[in-house]
C-alpha cells in the first residue's frame, strides 16, 4: 500500500498518550511524598503507651491465627509480642490488655531503616482475653486468671468472625457512597503456646487520638438498645440499620464503638443467634429499631422508615409532633371505616363501665359474683378469663388440662365480654391509632415511596426538623425494597417489639398522659396494639394467633391488657386465624403447632356460625388433626437434631437429612440409611427411593423450629420464646385431639363413611 504522511489525528494521539504517562507519573510521586511524609510522621510521635515501659517486658512467642473470609478458612503463623501481666481495664467478661508487636519487613523490602526501631517503634494493640468464672487474682502466680477452655477459644475465634462480618457489611455500605464511609479494624487471634493451657486472646490495633468533632474513643450504640445521645452521630446508628435491609433481615451490626469513622469490637444480632452469647437475635433488633431515628441520611441511602408507633415517636426528642408514623393520606382515605371503628370502641367502653357497675350491686346476668369480685359459673373453667375454681388446687390443674366442650368455648367467649376491667382512659387519638391498627393487620404490608420518605417521583422529601441535615449535592441511592425474607424478619421484629412492651421493658417511657392514662402501669398499650398488627400484616404467625384470640375474646400472652382497647370482633379474628393458617415462609410453611393452635379457635367460630356445613367442617377438623400429627413430627424431629447436636453434630445412621438428588443442585428431605467412609445413602421421603452420596451432598435436616444457637451446657438451639423470655401459651391447642376425632366420626357418619367413622372413633 502507498505510505502516506501521519494525519493530525496520529500526532493528536500521541500527544494523549504523553499527556496520560505524565498524569500517572505525577499521581505517583504524589502517593509516594504522601507516605513519606505519613512515615516522618508516624516516626516523630510519642508513643502514647510509652510511660508503661512495654518495651521492657520480656517477649512470648504467640501463634497467629488469621481467619481468610473467601475461602473461610484459618490460617496460622508466628510472631513474637511483648505483652503486659495485668489488664489495664475489663468488661462485663473480658480482660484487656496492652500489647505491642513489631511489623515484620516483606521479604523483599531493601529498606529496613523504620523497623530498626525496634520496639520503642513497635505498634501497639489491645489483646482481649475471656474471664474465668472466678475473676480474682491468682496471688501465688501474680496473674490475672484467663479462661483457657476449648469454650473460650472458641467465642475468641467467634469474636474474629464478627470483625470480619462486620467489615463485609461495611463495604456493602460504603459501596452506596455515604458522606462518610467506616471502617472496621482487621482483627485475630493469637495463641500463647508456652502458658499453662495455651490460651487465646482476640487482637485488634489500639486507635489512639480523636476525631474530626474532638471526640475520643465513643460507643454509638450496643446491641441492646442503647444510643448514644450525646454525640448524636447520624453514620453509626444508619450503618446499624442499613444492614438490617442490606441482609434481608439476617444481620444487625450493633455495638458499633470506635474513633470517628474507624470502628472495632462489634457484635452481630442474627435471624439465627449464631454469633455467641452477645447475639440477642430479634429481641436485639427489636431493641435497635425502638431507639433508632430515622433522619435524612436513611432517606438518601434509600433506607426505609421503620413504624414506630406515635408514642414511640413522642419519646423520641429529635421527632416533632406532626411527624406521624401513619400519613395524613392514609387516615383521609379510611375515615369513615375509623369513625366505625372508634364507635365500636367507645360501645366497648360504655359497655364496661355500666357491666362494672352492674358487678357492684348484683350481676343482672344471672352470674353468681364471689367474694373478690370474680366470676363464678357452673363450669370451673372460663377459657376467655382463665378463671379456676381454686378451692382445690389439684383439682385447678386437671381443669385446666381438661379437654373443653363448645358449649363451654361459647359460654367463655359471652362470658370474657361481662368481666370486671380496670378502665383505661383513652383520647380521640388513642382510638385512631387502635383503629388504623385493625385495619392495617388483614392486610399485606406496602413499601411503596412514602416508606421511603419520598415523593412518588422518586425525589427526597424535605424533613420538617430544622435540625435536619440536607445533601442536596448527592444523588440519592435507589429504595431497599424489602424481599420476602426482609419482611418475615420484620415480623419477628415487630412481634418482639410488641412482647417488650408488654414487658414493661419500655416502663421508662416518657409523659405517662400519652400512653394510657395511667391505667396499665406503665405499659404502653397502644404500642402492643400497633407492633402486633405491622407484624400481622407482614406475615408473622404467632402475632397473627395473638390478636385473632383477642378479637375472639380469649386474651393473649403478649398482655392481658389487650382485652382492655382491642374489641371483640368474630369476622376479624377468622381473618387473622386463616391468616395465620395460610402461613408460609420464604423458606418453607410456619411451625405446625401455631397454625394448630389457630385451628382449634377457627373450629369453635365455624361451630357459632349459621350455614356451616359437614363437608366444610369435616375438611378443616381433616387439617387441625394434620397439623397435630404435623407438631408431633416437629417436636420428634427437633429432639433428634438435639441430640445431634450433643454428640459434636456427627451424622448417624437414621438421622434426618437432605440429600442433593442426582448432584442437579436441590436438595430432598429423607433419612439416612447407610454410612460407608465419606459415601452417604439417602432413601427420599417423598418416593421412597434411595440415592448414594458423596459427604459434602448431604445435610442434615434442621427443624424449622431449630436456630443456630449452641446452649453452653446442652448443645441445643434457641427457640424464639426463649429469645423473648416467655412460654407462648397462646400456641396451646385448646381442644384435645381425642374430641376432634371423634366429631370428626360423627360427620363421617352423617357423610355417609362409616368404616372411617370406626377408624376415628378408635383412634380417640
């Protein structure tokens, strides 16, 4: 081809070209004056642990236990420390100690003039070790006793996880470029060989000095519920909330504690409670979002509004008044039904003040008054009160054992609308907020813009507070959407929320007059009212249970007070029973045993109900009694995976797993038939057919009323009454199974089946 002269263009490339070295030449000789002059730096300043004359201490060679979060693997080394024999401060259970360990130079480094230093020059590092059960000094030895136990050094080694949980959430965070991003301090373990039992002790660097706001060394916020509240740091308390959503619901990073934005020491509340004896689980959550401010930062980060109810917001001092958690739209477009509701509400009221005084002079009703003023019918039991004949106590227990007629569930259900209340001295809003609550739990919770604080446009709304920091120059990051996961795990944390206040975990609330007018002794009432219907309203089984028994007039264990602001309305407790019945989870259907318990309930109101038929009584009698076999194989299973658990966690032959059929990536639930080395055989459950694998394709089946938490002593999973404290006595079946089977027969032989009528009545 003929050679032609190079055009503008060639010399124009070039020229970028030029222009593009030198730009990274000078990038470079800039980062290297910058570390230079952060070397001089580093190199004038005092050591801030200088007067402990650590240097002077003789050195302990330690093995290094560093965790590689990709692989979540262990990998180990050595190094020596010079550490000091007395913790200079401790917690609730761990010692600190001061510690300092020299940099080791990479091998190819030809600069060894800052590590000559030696180890006046050495970094210095807190080591933190778990206490004995016996905190004292050993006076013999001189040293403070540390816990050498495979337990500890296994809550050290959970320690390190948390750290690095923590920095995965943090990056996830400052991906959504925040003002200010953090950052979580790299942290291990560190095994001293030569002690007596070679004990470990987490080490992380110590942060010395203060921040951009002259504040030293700060704890934001701890995993049960407390918020700093002097230094009113927005990021800390955001970052906590955006892991929430950022995990579905899995994770809350608490405890956050640091200088400025550089962070250590977290502890991470799990859906599970698989991060040791500082993972709190929903009940950690629960106490977050009770004091968390949601503020302009959340807005821009997309982060949506937690509810909190209005008193919940009054409590909160940064709130104003007109900051409500249900919109002004939201109660226009429902007025007539809340001017409906707060009749039916008032009627209530009304009612029980003339049924009070009625129970004064002499019960109208032909109910026979005892001398404490309880009432007393021809049956001992009162399924809506609990109200015993207690004049023999052995007596007492067998009733309330005792399976109940429905002559007898309908004479408790007219018998709970005539018994002596205290009143609760309720507003115009306190009714609103009740009724906007009813009416909210039947129906599917809705993240649309103005959960977001937004317009529908998508544009941040401006805050009223004129406290409220604006970013008017940051383009606000898209909304968390809540997934399925997110909103069953909402559930779990407005369900808790409601059995705290019910609690009186909240009894340190503010401005009483707000609450209930001093009627509940400290318990916020509405609060219970509003939490329970959010989590009804995203899903949640057992709040479902709870208030339907409530609207059916049988009380619930969330709060006897319930009773006293939530009317008895029969179609809205069928409601909420089937809605609790219907109930499935992302990841499989509810625990049997509460969807058990709201058939027993349904059953009594479809007996009440004119127009049920034999057939249609004859299919739901056929699903309670299903879900009572169902419970039984729960609990059967549940004990098995305890007992797995106990012995190390090993798989036996006749334990219940999940085997990855065919290697296609879908794991079926069988039992295990056969063990031969790492070959594993599997019969299915649902062909019968039996597969051998490979080790790593079969799992064990965990129960779903199993978690991942490992009790010190048992080796055994928390379930969620034991997170919140209580027994879930709203989760008793309040018909024995035996007068189930034997209606059962007796509609089976209306129907026209008298061989499963004999079956049935065989079975009871």
């Amino acid at each position: 081809p003929a050679i032609t002269k190079p055009s503008s263009h060639g010399h124009h490339s070039r020229s970028i070209m030029s222009t593009t070295t030198t730009t990274q030449e000078t990038a470079k000789d800039k980062l290297t004056k910058l570390i230079q002059r952060a070397a001089v730096q580093v190199v004038g300043e005092e050591d801030v642990w200088a007067q402990y004359h650590i240097p002077d201490i003789p050195a302990e060679r330690v093995i290094r236990h560093l965790y590689h979060p990709t692989t979540e693997t262990w990998h180990e080394d050595e190094t020596i420390v010079k550490i000091e024999a007395q913790p200079f401060t401790h917690g609730a259970m761990r010692h600190c100690f001061r510690m300092k360990k020299m940099a080791t130079p990479p091998a190819s480094s030809t600069n060894h003039r800052f590590h000559a230093h030696g180890w006046k020059r050495a970094s210095n590092y807190v080591a933190k070790a778990y206490m004995t059960n016996d905190t004292t000094t050993n006076a013999a030895a001189g040293q403070v006793m540390i816990d050498t136990s495979d337990d500890a050094k296994a809550a050290v080694q959970n320690d390190i996880l948390l750290q690095y949980e923590s920095m995965h959430w943090a990056h996830k965070f400052n991906d959504r470029h925040p003002p200010r991003t953090i950052i979580f301090l790299r942290a291990y373990a560190v095994e001293f060989p030569q002690r007596p039992g070679a004990p470990w002790m987490a080490v992380e660097r110590f942060i010395a000095g203060r921040d951009d706001y002259g504040a030293g060394f700060v704890k934001h916020n701890t995993n049960s519920g407390f918020v700093d509240r002097e230094e009113r740091r927005k990021t800390p308390q955001v970052f906590s909330a955006f892991t929430f959503y950022a995990s579905q619901g899995t994770r809350l990073v608490a405890d956050i504690q640091g200088v400025g934005d550089l962070f250590t020491d977290p502890q991470v509340l799990s859906n599970d409670y698989r991060f040791g004896d500082g993972d709190l689980g929903f009940r950690g959550m629960a106490l977050f979002f009770h004091s968390f401010r949601h503020c302009g930062l959340s807005d821009l980060l997309g982060i949506p509004i937690f509810p909190l109810s209005k008193n919940e917001i009054k409590h909160q001092a940064k709130y104003k008044d007109d900051d409500l958690t249900v919109s002004d739209d939201e109660y226009e477009e429902n007025e007539d039904r809340i001017e409906k509701e707060r009749a039916s509400l008032l009627r209530l009221d009304l009612n029980r003040m003339r049924r009070s005084k009625a129970l004064q002079s002499g019960s109208p009703l032909g109910l026979s008054i005892a001398a404490d003023g309880s009432n007393m019918m021809t049956s001992s039991l009162t399924l809506g009160n609990n109200n015993i004949n207690n004049s023999n106590p052995e007596q007492s227990a067998t009733a309330k054992r005792s399976n109940l007629t429905h002559g007898e569930i309908r004479s408790s259900v007219r018998l709970s609308m005539v018994k002596p209340l205290k009143s609760l001295t309720r507003t115009k809003s306190d009714v609103d907020e009740v009724s906007l609550s009813m009416m909210m739990a039947t129906k599917d919770a809705m993240f649309d813009h103005h959960s977001f604080h937004r317009k529908a446009s998508g544009e941040l709304r401006e805050r009223r507070s004129e406290r409220e920091e604006h970013h008017p120059q940051r383009q606000a990051c898209p909304p968390m959407k809540p997934d399925d996961e997110t909103k069953a795990n909402l559930g779990h944390v407005h369900y808790h929320l409601a059995c705290l206040h019910g609690s009186e975990r909240f009894s340190d609330m503010e401005d009483d007059e707000d609450k209930n007018g001093g009627g509940g002794g400290g318990v916020d009432v509405n609060s219970i009212v509003f939490h329970l219907a959010h989590a009804c309203s995203l899903r949640h089984a057992a709040a479902c249970l709870a208030l339907g028994r409530v609207r059916a007039g049988l009380g619930s264990c969330v709060s006897p007070l319930l009773e006293m602001v939530v009317p008895i309305d029969f179609d809205s407790a069928k409601d909420l029973l089937q809605r609790c019945m219907e109930m499935t989870y992302h990841k499989g259907p509810t625990p049997a045993k509460t969807r058990a318990a709201a058939g027993c309930i349904m059953l009594q109101i479809l007996h009440e109900e004119e127009g049920t038929t034999d057939v249609t009584l004859q299919n739901f009698l056929e699903e309670v009694l299903g879900l009572i076999r169902q419970t039984e194989k729960e609990q059967e299973e549940l004990k098995a995976h305890h007992e797995r658990l106990k012995r190390g966690g090993a798989l036996h032959v006749g334990d219940r797993v999940e085997g990855n059929y065919c290697m296609e990536g879908t794991f079926y639930a069988g039992v295990l038939t056969a063990i031969d080395g790492d070959q594993y055989t599997v019969m299915y459950d649902d062909d019968g057919s039996s597969e051998t694998l490979a080790s790593d394709a079969v799992r064990p089946l965990v129960p779903p009323t199993a978690t991942m938490t490992k009790h010190s002593e048992f080796g055994e999973g928390m379930s969620e009454a034991e997170a919140l404290g209580l027994v879930n006595e709203d989760e008793n079946c309040l018909v024995e199974v035996y007068t189930l089977q034997a209606e059962l027969a007796e509609i089976k032989v209306r129907l026209g089946f008298p061989e499963e009528a004999v079956s049935l009545y065989e079975q009871a």
